[in-house]
C-alpha cells in the first residue's frame, strides 16, 4: 500500500517561507515510545524536510529496534543514554497514557525542549512541576492538540477573528467512539480523549468560567464512559460538551463542533470532512470541504504533519509553540474542574481547582 509523506508537500503557511528560513539548521529530533501514535511521530518527523529523526527510544528492544530500523534511527532502550549520546536538538513524547510524567520531567531536566503527546498528564500537581522546569530551564515545550490543524478548524477561527460569527453566544462539541476494553484511569475518556474538544472550544471560543457535569459508567469498563459537561465562558457565551466511549467511531457524525453567534453558525463535521456556515436569517450555506487534490487536507494524520511543520518553523526561528504545553495544564484543569462537580453535585468555577 502506497503510503503518503503529507510533509513532503505540506503548504509554506505551515513550513513558512522557503527564503527566510533555507539557511537555518535542520533540527535533530529523537523520538520516545514506539506504539501506534508513536509511529505517526515517527512518520511525521522523518518526512518534515526540516528534521531528521535521529533516535527513538522505548522498553521493549525488539520494537526499539524494529521501529528505528523503519525509520533509519538509532535504537535506545535507555533514556538517559539516548538524550546523552544523541544531544538532540528537540525531543518528541508520545507515551502511554498514564506514562507521561517522569520521562517528560527527566528531558526537562537534562534541559532539552520537548514536545509532549495528549493528555498532558492526569494530576495538576504534575502539569504545574513540568512547566516550572521548563520555566527554570527556559526551554521550548509543546503539547500536540493536533485537531486544531484541521482545515475546516482554521477557517472556522478565521471566520470567528474576522468577525463574520459576530458574538458568539454558544458553543458545542459531540466526540463519540469506541473503547471496548477496560479503562486505565475512571476519568480516560475526559481528561484522554475529550482534551481534544475542550482545547478547541478554548481556541474558538475562550476561556472558561465555570462547569456543571454529569457522567456515567454503565457500560462498567472501570470508568466513566460517557460524560455530558455545561460550560459557562468568562466573555459570557455558554456551551457543552458531549463526550463518549460507549458509542461508535462507524456512526455518521461521530464528531461535530457547532458554534453560534450574533450574525451566523458553523458547523465542523468529523473534524476533517466538512466546515458549513450560515450567516443568520440566510437559507444558503457556504461549504467546505476537501477536493481531489487536497489529500493531506482530508486525513486525519495531516493534522498531526501540519502541527510538527508549524512547531518546526518556529522552533527554527527562535519563536515560542504554537500549541505551548501550558495548555495542557488550562485543559486539565477544566477536566478536573468537571470531576469535582460530578462529584459534590454542584456548578465549578475553574479559577477554585488547583
């Protein structure tokens, strides 16, 4: 099967302009985990025109081997040895979930940027002592919330900064999917999957206030499966979020975003397929959606490529993430604030959760 390098062809808005940034060196990139996503790093990294993959690193040396062999890396079980050895310029974390904290903190600390895989981590404590290091070590440090790139989510917050919305007034996100094994955390499916949708309607929408949660683990997989959370923004629109494992990745609509304002209404359609907007009061719709040759558009996994290519031109110039990793710390807090209104029952300002 013919695999496609979307970073081979990506568009210059994301590696940036070819003249102002030709001269600057290519940035050595060592890989850590060696699972599915991980492969996806892996894909994204080696085939950006502006890295090279140097090492991937992970437990098991048979898999290290295997997927370094694939990629023309060197293989490292040891992390350590591999950041000492290799000194790369930036260090890529795509990990179990529930494994995020120590070898981030580790690269940290051995001062290396980095750019860790969602979840961020699942307890604030940890989030608020990866960015103090990082602070301490003045490092570059990213978090991969990757549906951003998506091109029906560019032109919907580019349709919201011009104005063309008006004032939002409410917001909705529906993301449901299967996971038909147990969970390794209760909350996997808030604080694992549902980042996603709190991310973004922090970037459509802004910051939220305040949230009133409800959530259910019926289908006794060790966890909430399915969580339904009221957002209060501060600028005062309102939301939700409807979030599922107990549902089905072959639905149609497994995903939809909605936002509305004033003066109109978009719509994204499973994240990559389909942006419409509707100025109000008007019967036709303005629609997006990917054409013949818009292939890296129309994958999901291009979202991943168009990210890395992002970071790296503005790891190149010298410029901060464009996704920092202090997001990850603002989308966990929201999740815990969430928690604890399932839990007492009552509405949760995010400011009174540390």
């Amino acid at each position: 099967m013919l695999e496609i390098k979307f970073g081979d062809y990506l568009p210059e808005r994301f590696h940036g302009d070819p003249e102002a940034i030709r001269d600057l060196p290519r940035v050595r990139v060592a890989l850590v985990g060696t699972g599915l996503w991980g492969r996806e790093h892996a894909r994204a990294f080696s085939s950006n025109p502006y890295t090279d993959l140097v090492a991937i690193c992970g437990r098991d040396p048979d898999r290290a081997a295997k997927r370094a062999g694939e990629f023309g890396a060197a293989a490292y079980t040891d992390l350590d040895e591999m950041l000492g050895k290799e000194k790369p310029d930036l260090v890529s974390l795509c990990l179990g979930n529930l494994d995020h904290f120590a070898p981030t903190l580790r690269v940290l600390d051995a001062g290396f940027p980095a750019l860790v895989e969602k979840p961020f981590v699942f307890e604030l404590d940890q989030a608020e002592k990866l960015l103090e290091k990082a602070r301490e070590r003045g490092l570059f440090f990213a978090i991969n919330f990757n549906h951003r790139y998506a091109e029906p989510f560019l032109r919907a917050r580019n349709l919201i900064e011009t104005g063309e919305l008006g004032d939002i007034v409410f917001a909705s996100w529906r993301f449901g999917g299967n996971h038909d094994y147990q969970f390794e955390h209760p909350h996997c499916n808030l604080i694992e999957t549902q980042c996603h949708g709190i991310d973004m309607l922090l970037h459509l929408v802004g910051e939220i206030e305040s949230v009133a949660a409800e959530m259910t683990d019926m289908t006794d997989k060790g966890g909430f499966g399915t969580v339904v959370l009221a957002l209060r923004f501060r600028g005062g629109a309102v939301g939700d979020l409807v979030g599922s494992y107990d549902s089905s990745y072959a639905y149609p609509g497994a995903h939809r975003c909605e936002v509305n304002g004033t003066r109109g209404r978009l719509v994204v359609d499973d994240t990559v397929r389909r942006l419409t907007f509707n100025r109000i009061d008007d019967p036709e719709a303005r629609v997006w959606q990917s054409t013949y040759f818009d292939d890296e558009a129309r994958f999901f996994a291009g979202t991943h490529d168009r990210h890395v290519a992002d970071l790296i031109r503005c790891f190149r110039l010298g410029r901060p993430p464009p996704i920092p990793a202090a997001r990850g710390q603002e989308v966990l807090r929201v999740a815990h604030a969430a928690i604890q209104s399932f839990e007492t029952g009552k509405r949760v300002r995010v400011d009174d959760v540390s």
